[in-house]
C-alpha cells in the first residue's frame, strides 16, 4: 500500500529535502500551497531538487481551518507534517500577530483538523531551538526548560506544548520535533548562512565589495536540512509519538561562519565584513548548542554532513546561481 504524505510548508527549504526523501521511499506525496506568490517562485526549491512535477500542490492556508479540512478529506495522508510557519526570527518583531497566527494558530488548526478528519493519520510538529531562547542549560536537550526571545519563539512555543498536548489528551500520534538551526543551498537568504555564502559568491565574482552583518559572536549548532529531515521521517515511523532534539552537537559562531566561508574561496572575511547595527535584534538568542542523544538511541539518528562540507556546498551552489544569472 502506498503511504500518503501530507506537507505544510512544502515550497520551503525543509519542505523540498523531505518531499525528496519520502517520493525517493514511494510515497505519495501532497503539499499545502499558499497562494501568494508567483507560480514560477513557488515551486524554485522543489524544481532544483528536479521533483516539482512529482509533489501534488493542495490550494490551502494553515489559517484556514476549512481549507485544511478539504486538503484533508481530498488526500487522505497517513502522516502530516507541519512545516508551514513564519520562520524569520527578526521578522517576527516586525509582524507578531502574523506570526502568531501562522505559526501558533495555524499548528492549532491543523491539529484540530487531523482530529476532527484524519485522527489516525501521524503528525509531526516542526518545533524549534529557538524555544530555548536565552539558554536555561549550557548543552539543551528535550528536557531543558525553555525561555523564547522573540515572538517568533513564542509562537513555536505554543505549537509545540499543543501537540504535547494532543497527543496527552486525544491520543493522536503526534510528535514534536525540536530542531536545531539547518542549513543547505536552499535556506531563504535571509537566513544567516546562506546571506554569508551568497555574499561570499558576489564579492568573488566581482558583483559586491563587502557584506553587512549584524551580530557575529552569536553561536549556533548549525546542520544540513537533508540529514534533518531524515529525522522528522524516523519520528513519525515510531510506534510511540514522542519528541526529539535534532543537532550536531557543536556550536560555531557568526564570525567562525564568516572566516570558513570566504576561506572556501581563498578570501580573509575580515577585509569584507561590516557590522551594520541595522542587522541587530530587539532581543538575541546568543548561544545554541543541542544534544541530539535521545535520537541518536531511539531513532538510531546521526548527522552525517560535517559544517565544513555544507558551507562548500552552499557556496558552490551560490557561484554557479551567480555565475548562470551572469552569463545569462
Ligand atoms: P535564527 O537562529 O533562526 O535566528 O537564524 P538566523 O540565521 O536568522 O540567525 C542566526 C544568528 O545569526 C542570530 O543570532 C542573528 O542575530 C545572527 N546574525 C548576525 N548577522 C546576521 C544577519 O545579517 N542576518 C541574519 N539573519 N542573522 C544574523
């Protein structure tokens, strides 16, 4: 019987790496979208990983709830996965009943809906490290108290005790994942690591003279999103829903970031890095640092890609988009 796989948050970095893991597994695999942008900008992530014709788009909005009611009834899935979210920690300053919104109300809805629907189907939850906030333990694990520090936080916060809770109170199979920062060349450009390796990629290409950055000792325990995904299928494969760090285990500042990155190509970070008070936040989360060991003994899950080999990945991947759009 072939599995059916529902996706929020489908057209996103993590959204693409898991519709290849599960299609790659034989699912079928449906998605959530958003009418909003551009068809052509829509499906970018899922057209580089070359599936974009394999993953069935469902019109929705994880504000919805009727909407995610009829996607329910329509495809039937086996296992959902909420992706879906605003997931700009800064950003969230700038719009925090959105965010609420999307990112706490929006888990609510598909919770509710899965119940009233599709109560067998398995859930997971995309929670985040962010929850830990102004750190509470030196090394966080799914039993360190949490502390979020921006709305943003707040809002996964929420969505993550929810499904704690639904699956305490309904029993429904619902898990939550507590992820650590995850990185590939198909993170948003927003995000710190993929602004520092585009940027690495339009100075060596003569496109820009230097990179404005806000806090550089910021630290954080930084993976690929391909390994992380891996994670979220295993926790959903499980017979008892439970909830799970995902992390590498070390920790490396913005700056530690910065030098690897320009070093890739043979530049020094410091003669093209600016710090830009404009890049700062009303409230930062200074230190990330996970211990993945409970997934590592149940799940029997390992990262398997090093910072170094993803931050070559990643600038890569910018060169040859700088390089094509240059060309072209
Ligand atoms: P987050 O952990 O979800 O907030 O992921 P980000 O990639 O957005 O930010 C990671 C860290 O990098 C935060 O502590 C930021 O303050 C820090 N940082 C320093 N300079 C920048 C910048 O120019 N852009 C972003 N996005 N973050 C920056």
């Amino acid at each position: 019987m072939t599995k059916r796989a529902l996706i929020t948050g489908v057209t996103g970095q993590d959204g693409a790496y898991l519709s290849q893991l599960l299609l790659a597994r034989g699912y079928e695999v449906h998605g959530l979208l958003r009418r909003s942008a551009s068809a052509d900008v829509i499906a970018e992530r899922l057209r580089w990983l070359g599936i974009q014709d394999q993953v069935k788009l469902l019109d929705g909005n994880l504000t919805d709830i009727s909407s995610l009611i009829r996607v329910l009834n329509e495809c039937a899935p086996d296992e959902v996965y909420n992706l879906g979210a605003q997931s700009f920690v800064k950003a969230s300053w700038n719009q925090p009943l959105l965010t609420g919104q999307v990112t706490a109300m929006g888990a609510a809805n598909l919770l509710e809906a899965v119940r009233l629907v599709r109560p067998q189907a398995r859930f997971y939850q995309a929670s985040s490290s962010e929850m830990y906030g102004m750190i509470q333990e030196t090394v966080q694990n799914e039993r360190t108290p949490f502390y979020p520090r921006s709305p943003y936080a707040v809002s996964k916060l929420y969505a993550h005790w929810l499904t704690v809770n639904y699956r305490e109170s309904f029993a429904m199979h619902a898990s939550s994942g507590i992820l650590f920062n995850h990185e590939s060349p198909l993170r948003g450009i927003e995000f710190v690591t993929r602004k520092v390796t585009d940027g690495v990629a339009r100075i060596k290409l003569g496109l820009a003279t230097e990179l404005s950055m806000g806090n550089l000792d910021a630290t954080r325990d930084w993976g690929h999103a391909r390994d992380y995904v891996k994670g979220m299928w295993l926790m959903l494969q499980q017979e008892v829903p439970d909830d799970y760090v995902l992390a590498t285990g070390r920790t490396t500042s913005v700056r530690e970031f910065c030098r690897l990155a320009f070093a890739h190509v043979g530049l020094d970070y410091e003669e093209y890095v600016k710090v830009d008070p404009a890049f700062l936040r009303p409230a930062e989360v200074d230190v990330l640092h996970g211990d993945a060991a409970k997934a590592r003994q149940v799940l029997g899950w390992a990262p398997e890609t090093s910072l170094e080999a993803m931050i070559g990945e990643m600038v890569e991947a910018d060169l040859a988009r700088h390089g094509a759009r240059m060309k072209g």
